[in-house]
C-alpha cells in the first residue's frame, strides 16, 4: 500500500517507458523491482552486453522482469550483427530460448533496405514477439543526413509494416542525435513537428537525461513514452509525470 | 576496527551531512550502510519519490536508517503539496505513522508568506520533529530574483522561528541556482556574504557536485554542512573532509 | 555459458582493465562480479577511500576480488601520506595484512625525487607486490607543466626501475589533466607521442568517461590498457573493446 493517501495528487498515468538495462547484477534487479517494478513496462539490455555474461543470468533476469510484467529485449546491436551475417533465423530461435519477448529491430549501425525492414518487422510479428523498431543513426553525422520529413516518413511506414513501437534513437547520452543538439538540449520545432505527424501512442522517444524528460513531458503531455532511462532514475521520471518534482508540480 | 591507523590523518569531523535517497532499495541501503552509515546523519527521500513505493518498505528504511542515527524525512515537495491543499496536520500524522523523524519546511515550488512560514516551523517542532527550513526557488528564474541580503534574512529569520537547520537549495543538478551559476561553479562572494553573516552550525549547503564540495570545504571549512549528497559518493565526501584526497590534502 | 554463440564477433581481449571502487558494499561487489568479474583484472579502492570502514569488509572483498584473479591494491594517495610521515615499512606491512597484492607508487599530491621513486618501486617488487606507478599531478596547474617528453621520459624511468605497470593520470572526472583537455576530450598528438615512444603493454591510461575509451580504442588498439573506470560500466567497457556497441561496431 502507498503512503500519503489524503493528497490529490495526480494518478498513475498510462503510458510506456523503456529502462536500460548496462549489466545490472541479478539481485540489484530484484532489489530495485522492489522499488520501481511498477513504472515500467519495457526492459532493453544495452546494445551487445547480454552476450558478454551467462546465459542463466539472462533467463533469470528475463523471468524476473517478465513477473512484473516488464517486457524485455536485447539492444539493436545484436540484431544487427545478426541481419549482416545472414544468422537471422538463429538470432529469432536463440531470444526465444533466452526468454525475451520482445525485438528491436534497427539500423543504427548498418543500413537495411526498406523491403527488408518492413519483411523483418513482419517475421518478428509472425514469431509473437512484442516488435519495436527504431529510427536513427549511431553515427551523428549520418544522422544529421536525416531531414525531419524523412524521419516522419520512416516512423509512419514502420507502423504500417506492423511495429508496435517506433523508438526515436537518443543514445545513451542523449546528445547530437535526433531531436537532441550538442548540449543535449531539445529542439522544440523538430520533435512538435515529429510528434504532429506519427501517431503519438506508438512513437517512443529516448530522453536519457532529467532535462530531455522534463521538456517532453511539459511540451508533449505527462503520458508521452520515453526510454533509455537509467535504472536509477525509474521512480525519479514517475514523480515528473505526476508533478510531484518541482519541475512539473503545478504545471500539468 | 579501521585500517592504516598508524597514518597521521585528520580524524573524524563533527559535521552534518545530508544524503539524497532517489528511490533506493532496501537491501541496497542496507549494503551501503556497513560502509558508509558512519558518515552522515541526514537522509533526505528526494521530492515525492516516497509517496510511490509501499509504505512497507518506507517504514523499514527508516528503521534502518534509525539504527545508525540517522534522521530522516522526505522532500519538501510532498510538504508543499500538503500546505497548499490545507492538509497539513494529515501530513504530520502521516510522516509520524511512517517513521519520519524529521521534517522540511521549504516553499521551492509554491508561495507561502512569512507568518505562516514561521508558524509551520513552530508547530514542526512542537510535534517533536528534528525540523529543516529551505532557502531557494525550484524555477532559476525565480530564484535569481533574491538578493543575496535576502537570502541572509531570510535564514536568520528561519532560525530566529526555531528551525534546526536551514538548506541552501541546490538542487540535484548543483546548477543555475542559489549560490551555483550556470556551470555549476561556485560564485564566491555570494557564499562567503552569506557564510559570514548567518550562524555556520545553522546552515547547510545543498553541493551535490563534488568540485562544489572541495571549493567549500576549502573555501568556509572541513566541517562545513553539506547536503544532496550521492549515496555512492558518502565516504568519497568523508575522504574530502579528511584531507584523504588530492584536492584536499595538504590543505586543510 | 554465453548466449549468441552462432555470431561471428570479436573475441575476449587479451588486455588488463582497471576498475575504480569508491566504497562498494561486500554484497554489491559480489552481485557485480557475477556479470562483469572476467572483464577486468585490476581493482583501485579510490584514493583513502579504505582509511575509512572496517578492515573486515576491506579483508573480505580482497578475498572475493582474488577470487576471480583480480588484482586489488589501494589509491597512491595512502602511499604517499605513509611516505610523507616517513612510514613506509609500517604501509607495506598493513597493505599485506589487510590482503592487497598490488602497491601503487604515485607523487600527485607530493613531491617523491626519482632516486627515491627507483628506491620505492624496488622495494615493493622485492616484497612480492605487483606494482604500478603512476605519471600525473592531480594539480592541473602542476601537472600542464609536464612536456610530453617528459611524460614519456618519466614513464620509462619507472619501467626500468622494475614497474610492472605506468597509470598515465587520468583522475576520476577526466577533465583537465594529462592527455585530457578541460572537457575530457583526447589531446590526439600528446597521445600518439606517448604512445609510439613507450612500451604499449607496460602502460595504462586512465579513461573515466565513454568517448576517451572509445578514441583510446579506436586510434590506438582494442587491447590498450584502460583504467578508472566505473564498476557500473565495466562490461560496456568490454562491448567498445569487442564491436559490441554502435561506437566501435565495424571499425576494429
């Protein structure tokens, strides 16, 4: 049961928020599930870090997350390095084996083309994985090729192939990439252009940092989804939605 | 026992330190208090943070953080809410059925006038609350409207009223507020005008930076108050204190 | 065993990582070391961080750290209080009870004139101690006035005298010091003189922050030792190493 019953305060809000997850030990998961296992829904193992330990951490972390019904997957990355070396059925058997159910499928790092995006989105679809799929380049230069028409486009025919979730990369650090400038700070025109022109529910926007949350939740709305937050900072970005951190208290 | 007792150092500082709990577990609190739980006596629930994980847990970090005395009680956020709906006796019933031992007094986000301040404080210690007060303004805007003579009579005013300790609001971020611009750096004159005019043991400075917690350990003192401090970065700020680091060794 | 055995990626690194504890919890280090134990083989207790709690922890997580071949040895500040104070058979004696096995030698904060440095190193090898030494004042005044000749003549000095390891000062901000200018970004030219002018394998360079790993990796060799880093990134640390993330995907 929760404390302070007697405020008004604004009520949970539904909504989606990816956390990720850098190679969190088995019992700091379970001890921070405790705390913020209900304010998120999405569970992403940073880009290939869920190669690097062993497998039954991963089947225990995935069952863990699964009982709070926290959907998880593995980084982009590893999807990647599949697709490019043709292992695209092994990847989808050995998730499965692992105990994710969700996918991301990317090309942040390596280019697909459009038909075969929309054919790998469909595949994930077909196998009963939870599919997001996500927009953006690694590489801040190639990023900065996109126009924000060209990322309205792509966000728009990854629905239509049938992704649940389009993520608008920001990396880890949230700085020169997507809507993010050098200084992390957003900007204002492409993300309410974006945001005008994408159906909001399945639009999901990295915003690492407190600031990027802050200005997203009060120029979008308190239920916007976002991800890549810090496993520390779950509780932290449930108190901005509900205005109960200086920052948004009064103004939602 | 300690190690390296045959060393020279400066022994332990009679002090007040203040650490800011985001969201932590229990058995994470539990872990870091064998290391740590000698060096500070303050633990601050970060704003509304306590009010969205069960109260079970609450009362047990209390308990816990009781047993190596150390006081606590939660932001002022969940405080302002309260007065601003009129609730305040259901707040201080609330925090006692939680095991709070402490209280703060803050008016960051919303206004209250100076009567009802002082009345606050009043009737904070009267209920047998260890009672904090807090100088500053969540909005950076705002806050820059205080002179820095304000902010000396608005701390003396605090402790003439009763208040135990009165903060100097810093915020997480340690930026663009109070004595901090914008980089986070100290402006000197503003902390020393208020160091010499206020009474030292009274008041404590919000420095979550740690190049903010050597410029005033080297600047005021090493047993300077200080507050929203990192869970991880305790015996770091103890190291400080004690002339156990580079930037402090040799000059205290 | 790991997970994604059918992808063709790059293998363990032969290579020696060092960790920075700031005052970990036994059980934290121990649920840490369950995913991120075989990607790094040096461990640094910060600065006189280990002064401060009870030697049994120091003791207990020595012993769990060997366990998985880590090295672990104290901050050279301890050091170089115990040879400030003229102490330093006392320190020797107390690092080996307390079950280190790995002795820095360093003069950041104080003056150690190079027969005497020689004299240090000798010892400690003579003791059974795997010993580093460390380049670097942790002034950024003191230390901007290295020439980069210098650097490389201290640096071989130190291996001739019996160092098994040079640290190149790299602090835990990274900001300011060595090959690092005031906002952590790599100074390219001092890095590669150093670098083609010394033993690549005897020296360590201290790379806190993200985009320094990334350059180190990428301009010199994914093998290059690194230390200070965060034992929240360790196994990050070993994706960039590996092509396992979007920075070094590809270009190893």
């Amino acid at each position: 049961m929760n404390a302070f019953k007697f405020l008004d305060e604004i009520g949970p809000v539904n909504t989606n928020t990816m956390v990720l997850d850098k190679a969190l030990g088995y019992k700091t998961v379970e001890d921070m599930l405790t705390i913020s296992g209900n304010y998120f829904n999405l569970l992403k193992y940073g880009w290939g870090t869920s190669i690097l330990y062993d497998e039954e951490i991963i089947k225990d972390k995935n069952e863990l997350y699964h009982s709070y019904n926290i959907r998880t997957y593995t980084g982009g990355t590893l999807f990647e390095l599949a697709n490019k070396q043709n292992k695209i059925d092994e990847y989808f058997n050995e998730i499965d084996r692992l105990g994710f159910n969700a996918v991301e499928i990317s090309d942040g790092s390596t280019t697909i083309d459009s038909d075969r995006r929309a054919q790998l989105i469909n595949k994930s679809k077909e196998l009963g994985f939870y599919t997001l799929s996500e927009i953006g380049k690694k590489n801040p230069q190639k990023d900065s090729e996109y126009t924000t028409q060209q990322r309205i486009d792509l966000i728009n025919t990854d629905i239509e192939a049938g992704s649940d979730m389009v993520i608008i990369e920001g990396r880890e650090s949230g700085k020169n990439i997507g809507i993010y400038d050098d200084k992390g700070n957003v900007k204002k025109d492409d993300l309410t252009s974006i945001y005008e022109n994408t159906p909001k529910e399945k639009v999901l926007w990295e915003a690492p940092q407190k600031n990027q949350q802050v200005e997203l939740i009060l120029t979008l709305s308190n239920d916007v989804n976002l991800g890549n937050i810090n496993s520390n900072e779950i509780v932290s970005l449930e108190t901005l939605r509900r205005g109960l951190r200086g920052d948004t208290l009064g103004k939602l």
